[in-house]
C-alpha cells in the first residue's frame, strides 16, 4: 500500500513537471510524425462526388503515408480510380467511372517516418443515400367529427435520416397546434379532428440533407362528417341504413396515443440530446406538463416542443437519467406515462487525450491516457501502430492500466504511442509521441516585438521558448540589474511574464533568457504603456426648437501616440446620411432641425488601444402658439473690461445679455493676435454660465484684444465688442523647436531639419536657432551654428553614414530657450561596398527555388539596410528545340533576410542569378553569377490540333508538340467522347500515343456524329494541360438523299405561285365589283347586329341556332357570320388587318396562308346555295378559295 502511494506521488511529480512539454516542437527539429487533420470516424459522402478521405501530417523528416482497407492493406496503385495527393496522404476516389458504393468501406491512415508511426480513426465511409417513396395509392379517410386521427408518413429510409414537414399542394406548412402537431417520427397527429380539417392535400415531405433532394408521399384526402352528414353520405351506398348509428363524439378525458401503456424505458448517451414525446386525444384539447421524479428539470438546457409535447433536453449528463413524468389534461380528467431514462457513456477523456513528450537523454516522463465511460472503458497501448505488448522491450518503458512510465530515456527511444480506449458504445484512439533529443533552447517569440498596453491594464510579455532539457526562463529589464520577480511581476509556466497593473515607469525594454544545460538564448521585447483615452467635456442634454441648430461637443485627452477616431451614433445605431449632421473631431453639429433628429446621441472615441463614450439626449420642441415662451440666442455681453494686469495674466470682466428664456450655459472668450495674426480669431478659454469675470493666462509679446460669445441651449450669441489692446512684454522663448531630423542627400552631408516656433511661441523679437550637433560616441565637443528664418542647416564634409547627436535651441533678443533634448541622425549614405557571399541555390521543385547568402556587413552597407535583391534570368530552356531567353527578373526582400524564394520559374531550365545588398542610395555590386537547372516539369499543352480526312465513321487527328515541353515528352494521351444534340457528353475513351507522333487516325466512329477530342503530353513529372477540339462525322449519303429539303423541289415552288397568282386575281376582281357598288340591304345589317354573340345559322331558314362547340363554327374575335355566310365589317372590308389573329387561320411551313381569316359557315351547301347580293369583299374572295381548295 506505502509503495504504491509513492508510486502515484512520483507519478504526479513527474506530470507536473513535463506539463510544459505538450508544446509544439519546431519543425526543423527531427520529430516522429503527428496526424494534423483526419476524415471524421463516421464519414457520409455525397455519390454525386467524387470521395475525399482526409489524412494529413506533419514530422521530420516528412512522413510517408498508407492505408488499410476493411483491415487489410490497400494497394493504391493497383486502383486505377484512386490517387493521393502529393505530400499528404489523402486519399481522391474518381467516381466518374465507377460506384461510390464500391468504396463503402473501413479505412485507416499511417503516417510513419524514421522515428515512428502514427494512425488515424477507423474512418467509416458511406454514401448518402436518398431512396424515392414507394408508389402508393391512398384511400381518402372519412372520419366522424371529434374523433382522434393520425396520418402516418412513413418516409424511406435515408442516410442520414430525412428531415419530415407537412404541407400542402400549394408548399405552405400546415398550420399546427395543440390539437395537430407532428410527431417524432413524422406522423401527423390530431387530438381530435373538426369539420375545417377536411381537405384532399394533406402531404408529407422528406427532405434529404446531403443531397439536398425533397420528396413528398402522394396527398391524403381528409374528409370530416358529423353524424347527419355521414348517415346522408353513405346513405346512398347502404340502402337507407345508418353508418353510425351510437351518439356523436362526445367530450372525453385525455388518453396517450404515444406512446402506449403506463410506462417506457429510453436509453441515450452522455453528450447527445435526449427528446421525449407524449401526446395524447381527448375533447376537449388536452394540455401536455412534464416533470421529473426524482428532482427539477435542468433549467439552462430543457426546451419544449410541439406545444409542449416534446420535452427536449440537451447535451445530457448522467445527472438526466432518472423518471419522466408527462401528464395529458383536460376539462374532464388527466392521465399521466412515465418514461424511464437510462444515460450511458462512450468513452471520453478526464483530462484531456495523452500529450507529446520531448524528453532530454537521462529524463524521465509519463503518458497518461485517462478516460471514463459507462460501462467502464478498456485501455490497450500499442507503439508504432504494433500492440505494445508484441512491441520490442524496452527497460525504460513501463505499462501499468492507463499510464506509461518512462525512466532515464536514451536516445532512439523515440515512438509513437497509441491510445485505445473503447466500450460498447464507442471508443477513443489518441496519438502521443516520446520524442528524445538534445536541443539548445530557441525562444519562438518575435524579436524586437513592441507590446502595447494602457495604463492600470494588465500587461503580458510572451516568451515561448523550446529546448531539450525544458528551458528555464528568467526575465530582465532595461539595465539587468537583477531578475524580475514578486511584486509587480508574475511569472507563467509558458515562460509569459504578467504585469497586473502596468504603469508609465513599467515602459521600457525587456530581455527573457531561455537557459538549459546546453545553452542560452536572449530575446528583447519592448513595452509601452500608454495613457488611456478619455471624453473630458461631454455631451449634455439640449433642447432646441425645430429649426434651429445645435452642437454636443466631444473634446477628449489621449495618448499622442495614439491616434483617435470619432464615432458618432443616433439612438445606438449610425447616424443618419443627412447632410444637416456636421461631424468635426470634438463636435456634432445639427443644422435645420427637425423631431426626427430627437433621439440620444452617442459620441465614441476609439484607439488601437481602448476606447471611451459619451451620451447625450436632444429633445426638440415646435413653435408654440402666442404668447407662449419664445426661446432665442442670448445677446451679446457687453461692458469688457481689463483689470489685474501683469506680465503674463489678466482679468476680464463682462456684463450679460439677455438670455431670452433659455439660460446662459457658458460663456467662450476668443482672442485676437494684431501682432502676428491679425484679422484671426482663436478660442483661449470658457467659464460656466454663471461667471462674469475670467483670470486669462497669456504669452509673452503678443498684442491682445478680446471678445466674449454667450452660449445658452439655442445656441451662441454674436460676439460681443472687442476689448481693449493689451500687449505683453517680450521674454526668452519658453520652448525649443520640435521635430528635430538629421539625414543625408549626400554621402558627405547631414541636413538637420526642425519644426520652427510660431509667431505667438517666439515670445520676442529676433527668432533665430542655435544649431549643434557631434559625432556619437566620440565624446567631442558641440559644433556650433547660428540659423535665422530657416527650418534646416547643411552640414558639408562629414564621413559616410555615421550617427550624430543633435541639438536646436530658439534664441530670441531676450535669451535663449531652454535646454534642447538631444536628437538622433545620419550623416548621407553611399552605394554598398560588398557583395553577399556563400550564395547558393536550393531547388525545392521544378518551379521554385530557395536562394540563400550570408548578410553583409553593416560597415559595407553605408547606409541603412533596406534589403537584399536577387536578380535572376533565364539562359535557356534545356530542351534542344527551345530558344534562349535572356529577360531579367528582380525580387526584392526587404530587412535583413538571409534567403528568398524564388517563384515562378520555367520548368528544364538553366537559370542564372547573383544577389545585391542596397540601402537608401541604391544596390551594391553582385555577387559572383552563379546558374542551377530546374527539374522536368508537366509539359504545355499541344500548340494545335487540326481534324482532318473527316468521313463516315473515321477522321485523323494532327498537332504539333506543345511550346513548353518543359522536359522530355514522353508520350501523348488522347481521349474523345461523343457530344448529342443537347450537348451532353458520353463516355470517353482514352488512348496513349507515342512521343513522336504528330498524327492519328481513329476508326470505327458512329456516322453523323460530334466528337470532344481532349490532346496532352506528358512527361516523367506527368501530364500537361490538353488542348481540345469538336469534329463531327460525315452523314450517310443514303440518309441525306432522303432528307432534301421539299421546299427546294421545283414543283412545290411551282405550285406555291399559281396559287398566289389565283388569290391576287380574285382580289382584283372583288375590288373592281365594289368599287361598281352593291345592294346592302338595311334590314340584314340590322339583323347582323342585333346579338353580339357569335353563333351559326341553321341550314334551313337561316335562324340562329345552337351554339356548336366544333372547331369549325367558330367565328374570328370581332366578325359576325350572317346567313349567307358571308363576313360583315361594321366599318369597312377593305382590310385584312383585323382578322389578322383568327383562331382558325394556319399558316404553310413557306409561310403561305391556308387557314380563313373568319369563321366557317355551318356547312358549304349553304354558303353556296345562298346568293349574296353585296358586292364581293376580300373576305369573301378568300371564303371561296378554301372551298375551292
């Protein structure tokens, strides 16, 4: 018993100790593999798609990749349907040619290197499926009002199972409720049935997610009778006898259609959601409550559905098992189901999955693999993929239940350990590395990193560091005097460092040291704790007439280096686009108001860093009706006097004017500068509405004259008269011009440049500057010069690029400025003097390329390092027909990079390059030109494809060889398939021609038909992009002897002009009778108008009769038929243009017109037997060429 509690005292000593090593190990460090991204264990695929099983990982050197099927091995290459992609292991199944269903199977993925194996999930992988619904006819249900109903849906079984909806023929949902919902299942359920229930499109649906695909049952017919109607119905069928002949449906307790009996049982597992349903019948309605037995229902993860039918609860615990009580009640009782809830558990991890070791030879560590479940789960091990129990012993290595125990590790103890956890309902399978290596530590944070935080905010310094053994990391600061611990400082097992509370003295330069036995690393990191921003004058409440304007000022304090941005927002959204809204950086300003703009008003001032709001409300009021209170501007102050004067200072006084009704707020006194600005008037200071007198601080030799604007909720009044002149003394400037630079235009000058006083910051006449400047770090005196009316001094004769400490001091005829801080600059750069050495060229593939150098030198450089270029150019393709290419291409990588990529290049090429250090003036001399070869890439495609000697059933093909061979052209796959009239394609086929073929001819194709042709080279790498062409092949001459066109043939043409000539003759003919004149008796029109219905005669005394449906009687819209079967016109008949849309009329394919332009007569004997006495119309004309025809 003492044993083994040593033995877990030494196990939790050793896991806190290399808790810090579930870290990433840099990748350039040798590593054994670790699977970064998987396929989920149960994978559903789409069988319209081509199948993707993922399998990527990471190692060093990089892992190879392998997979078993159903437990066996799978020979990749011996499927010519599936790839994997290159450095990964995922898998592409092409469908295109075969059944998804072929590929329904269990995969595993392994990824192994020299130092071990790593394997995935058991990837299940089936194909969704979405089955159609069985053809059924439905009988309709007639049903007796109040009684209960179920409609069953029934939906095929899909994978993964269908979404259920019932709607109607129009695709609206059926209105649900209390008394109808939908059941788990998706049966329709009605607790009684009324009389509005009755409909014959009742329709179940089954939406199929992973296809996207709905189907629907064919539609229910409902039929709700009460008793009478029924005993009507079916009375017919039933000679007279009563279908129902007990009472109607009468009002009835509550009783469960789901589910059955008093009790059930349910098992779920943890982490699922759990829904139970109980619904019921009964009249009235019942009503559905749940509870629990045996304790409350949790609150945060319970949700009611199907008006309270279903009690749903989520991510369940084992906390949810227990008794379900759910109660049907209604007017007239209440019955209740119990539901037994039993809550098992796949396996899940206690602590999280096994973590990656990185152990140091001689240390010693643990894997732990903790996990629960119910039932209870197994644990097994296995190393490399192999049981560990069948795996090489290793003394260091110790097994007990659900931990591995390692002991004075040696190097190559490195392996993969795998985690089998599993019960009945799962398992969890978890990868976990011992790496062994020896390392120097390395800190992985950014260098030089700036950290930016605001005042009484915590600060965190990162520095992740790795190293074997685990690096120990202390942290400095500025000087390193000493560590920094306790008290500000806290330190984390990451290696970040914590201030809880920065302030301004915590701002400066940071170094972590990262120290094992084999070594240090330094990093520095910088911080700066900045002020925080905050709104010193706020926004107040205002209350402004329509019509007029008003400001809400925002004026806010914030860290200069922080640069705010102004938002402004009208009842918490963004303001209106209204050009009436003015937003100034302190201020919002509102013109022309309306009571749209009343509202709160937010103004919010943001920084990188923080941020701070301010609100305010506008309340605007209308113009009120005489004599209700008129509020305006107040006027002007008036009275200013000047007293209390000194060198510096002095007091105003003022006396108010009228506020008219709307109190004074404050008031802004200005000023104006007749010295140096005159006519300009600048804002100095603002005192509440409720002062009349100022104490004003001044500047030295400035001539004063003040004015004073009142301020009430209206807005400003007219400024008041100006003051008195009052001129301040001059005196020595009280500051030193800012913005202090030293630079070079030339490699032997520096230019000092400034920022000069204003007229107002001179404090005196005669302004000029003292301008000093040293070498740095030479301890020499300060050179000396006097600069008037200039912002800048040249510097001749100064050594290239050496850094020189500046000073500019203002100096007036009353003194000099205080002492000026020291600034910081360059004298001019010059063209470096060096070139990088070790160039070298490392192929990463055909078209890229990793260029690497050594740095130059900073005293080559002459200047400020901008960067390094690589310039590069293509001698010449390797391929013997390709030309030399001699264009020059330039990467520029800017800072101190030692390499650069190179992308883009051409394949089974020879390239040359050489690299260049430049800085501000320009590019140093070259390197030495060195030259590297690209591998063989994927060829071009072919530069033409020509279809040639096309006949019935064969044509040949030609081309030429690409452009890009890119490398040796090894070959030539052609495929072609067959193109129908709409456009689909056919199967392909495919043929591998040799590399020095420019020509082929295919046999044996289908006559009259159109071909695709897909051409592409290849070379060792692979294949090319292919160039395609469409041919179609020659008709049979038998088929298209038979297929002339009838509207060639001579004597249809023939035929089609005697025709017209006969309907232009007979048009001559009735024009000239008209024109001679004809009877129109009255009585006939009369009785051709007297019904606007359109109906035959009758043969025998020219009545109208019945209304015929036959196509043939059927008159034009706007004609009337009269007895004698001629056509009428209201107006004239000397157009066609009204019967120009005639239901009967036809028309030839030549486009001759064979139909009549009015309605036929009842029959032809007697339109022939019935002389007309008018004139002969067009119309008429025609009516006699179709009998004729």
């Amino acid at each position: 018993m003492m044993e083994r509690r040593r033995m877990d005292a030494a196990l939790l000593v050793l896991f806190l100790v290399h808790l810090a090593t579930a870290l990433e190990v840099p990748l350039d460090l040798p590593q054994p593999p670790t699977i970064t991204h998987q396929s989920p264990k149960d994978y559903i695929i789409d069988p319209r798609e081509n199948i993707i099983i993922q399998c990527e990982a990471k190692g060093k050197p990089h892992p190879s990749f392998s997979w078993t099927r159903n437990g066996t091995h799978f020979d990749i290459d011996q499927d010519p349907n599936v790839t994997m992609k290159p450095h990964s292991g995922t898998l592409v199944v092409d469908i295109s040619r075969t059944k998804a269903e072929q590929y329904e199977c269990v995969y595993q993925c392994t990824a192994r290197n020299k130092h071990g194996t790593a394997v995935s999930n058991n990837i299940v992988v089936r194909q969704s499926r979405s089955p159609l619904w069985s053809k059924e006819k439905i009988k309709p249900i007639v049903v007796q009002e109040g009684v209960s109903l179920v409609l069953p849906c029934r939906p095929p079984a899909g994978l993964p199972p269908p979404i259920i909806f019932w709607m109607d023929n129009n695709f609206q949902r059926l209105p649900q409720s209390r008394r109808v919902s939908q059941s788990l299942n998706g049966d329709l359920y009605f607790s009684n049935v009324l009389r509005e229930d009755s409909r014959n499109d009742y329709i179940c649906y089954a939406r199929f997610p992973y296809t996207q695909t709905i189907q629907q049952k064919q539609p229910i017919t409902v039929k709700v009778l009460n008793l009478d109607a029924i005993n009507d119905t079916m009375a017919a069928f039933y000679n007279d006898t009563d279908l129902f002949s007990e009472d109607p449906a009468d009002e009835r307790k509550p009783t469960f259609l789901i589910p059955s009996g008093p009790s059930s049982s349910k098992m779920v597992l943890r982490g699922q959601v759990l829904e139970m349903e109980c619904i019921a019948e009964g009249l009235p309605t019942p009503e559905i409550s749940w509870t629990k037995n045996s304790g409350d229902l949790p609150v945060n993860r319970t949700s009611y559905l199907h008006y309270q039918k279903t009690l749903r609860i989520v991510n369940v615990s084992e906390s949810d098992a227990g008794d379900y009580r759910c109660t049907a009640r209604n007017e007239l009782g209440s019955v209740y189901h119990t539901i037994h809830i039993m809550v098992k558990a796949a396996p899940f991890w206690i602590s999280g999955a096994p973590r990656n070791l990185v152990l140091a030879p001689g240390e010693d560590g643990v894997l732990t693999c903790r996990a629960s479940g119910t039932p209870k789960p197994s644990v097994t091990w296995a190393m490399n993929g192999i049981p560990i129990e069948n795996s090489p012993k290793d003394l260091s290595r110790k097994v007990e239940d659900d931990t591995i125990i390692f002991s004075v590790v040696q190097t190559g103890s490195s392996a993969v350990y795998q985690c089998n956890v599993s019960n009945d309902y799962g398992y969890l399978l978890s990868n976990a590395f011992v790496n062994v290596l020896s390392e120097t530590p390395r800190v992985l944070t950014q260098a030089n990193k700036v950290y930016q935080v605001i005042k009484n905010h915590r600060a965190l310094l990162d520095c992740a560091s790795f190293g074997s053994p685990i690096p120990k990391i202390t942290w400095f600061k500025d000087s390193r005097s000493s560590t920094l611990d306790g008290d500000p400082y806290i330190h984390h097992d990451n290696g970040t460092l914590e201030i809880h509370v920065a302030q301004a003295h915590h701002s400066g330069k940071y170094t972590c040291v990262a120290g094992n036995t084999l070594g240090i690393y330094e990093n520095h990191v910088y911080l700066e704790v900045k002020d925080p921003t905050r709104i010193l004058k706020q926004p107040n409440y205002k209350q402004v007439q329509r019509g007029r304007s008003v400001v809400f000022e925002c004026k806010v304090t914030y860290d200069p280096s922080l640069q705010p941005t102004v938002t402004w927002l009208k009842d918490d959204g963004e303001l209106p686009d209204d050009e009436r809204l003015i937003v100034d950086f302190d201020s919002l300003t509102i013109t022309d108001v309306t009571e749209n703009d009343a509202g709160v008003y937010t103004c919010i001032m943001n920084t990188t860093l923080d941020h701070d709001s301010a609100r305010a409300e506008l309340t605007v009021v209308g113009a009120t009706p005489t004599p209700a209170v008129v509020y305006e501007r107040p006027d002007p102050p008036t009275d200013l006097e000047l007293t209390d004067k000194k060198k510096r200072s002095v007091q105003l006084t003022w006396t108010p004017g009228d506020e008219h009704n709307s109190p004074i707020q404050k008031f802004l006194i200005q000023y104006e500068d007749s010295l140096h600005h005159r006519g300009h008037w600048h804002n100095l200071t603002e005192v509440p509405g409720t002062k009349t007198t100022a104490h004003l601080k001044l500047s030295p030799y400035v001539h004063y004259i003040f004015r004073v604007l009142a301020v009430n909720s209206v807005g400003f009044s007219r400024p008041s008269f100006p003051s008195r002149m009052f001129k301040t003394e001059p005196a020595a400037p009280d500051e030193n011009p800012t913005g202090v630079h030293g630079f070079g235009t030339e490699h032997d000058n520096l230019v000092i440049s400034w920022k000069p006083l204003t007229g107002l910051q001179s404090n005196g006449p005669g302004l000029h500057y003292k301008v000093m400047w040293r070498q740095k770090l030479m301890e020499s005196d300060w050179t000396k010069v006097t600069v008037a009316n200039n912002s800048k001094f040249v510097v001749s004769g100064t050594p290239t690029f050496v850094p020189y400490e500046l000073k500019v001091q203002a100096v007036n005829d009353h003194g000099a400025g205080p002492e000026p801080a020291i600034a910081h600059g360059y004298s001019g750069e010059d063209l470096p003097v060096a070139a990088p050495e070790n160039v070298q060229a490392v192929l990463l593939n055909s078209t890229l390329s990793e260029v690497h150098w050594d740095p130059v030198p900073s005293k080559s450089i002459r200047g400020h390092l901008k960067g390094y270029k690589v310039y590069y150019w293509r001698e010449r393709s390797l391929h013997k027909h390709n030309p030399h290419h001699v264009e020059k291409q330039i990467l520029t990588f800017s800072g101190n990079h030692t390499h650069g990529i190179l992308p883009g290049l051409h394949p089974f090429s020879l390239y040359s390059f050489n690299v260049r250090v430049y800085n501000g003036k320009g590019d140093g001399p070259p390197s030495p030109t060195q030259q590297f070869e690209t591998p063989e890439g994927v060829p071009g495609p072919p530069t033409s494809l020509v279809v040639t000697n096309t006949n019935m059933d064969t044509l040949t093909l030609e081309w030429n060889p690409p452009h890009d061979h890119n490398g040796h052209i090894t070959g030539y796959t052609l495929k072609y398939q067959p193109v129908n009239n709409s456009n689909e394609l056919g199967p392909v086929e495919e043929l591998a021609l040799p590399a020095n073929a420019t020509s082929f001819t295919l046999l044996n194709l289908k006559y009259s038909t159109r071909y695709k042709f897909y051409l592409n080279a290849k070379t060792v790498r692979g294949a090319g992009l292919a160039i395609s062409q469409e041919a179609v092949t020659i008709m049979d001459e038998a088929v298209t002897s038979r297929q002339v066109d009838i509207a060639t043939q001579g004597w249809f043409i023939g035929l089609m002009c005697a025709i017209a000539l006969l309907i232009l003759i007979l048009l001559i003919i009735c024009f000239i009778q008209r024109n001679k004149g004809g009877k129109y008796p009255v009585k006939e029109k009369e009785d051709a108008h007297t019904d606007p219905e359109f109906q035959p005669m009758k043969d025998d005394d020219c009545t109208f009769g019945e209304y015929s449906d036959n196509e043939d009687h059927k008159p034009l819209k706007g004609s009337r038929t009269p007895s004698n079967g001629t056509v009428k016109r209201d107006d004239s008949d000397d157009s066609l243009v009204d019967y120009g849309e005639g239901g009967d009329g036809q028309f030839n394919e030549d486009g001759s017109f064979i139909g009549q332009y009015s309605g036929k007569s009842v029959s032809r004997e007697t339109a022939e037997g019935h002389e007309s006495s008018e004139a002969p119309s067009p119309i008429n004309a025609m009516n006699s060429l179709n009998s004729f025809v």
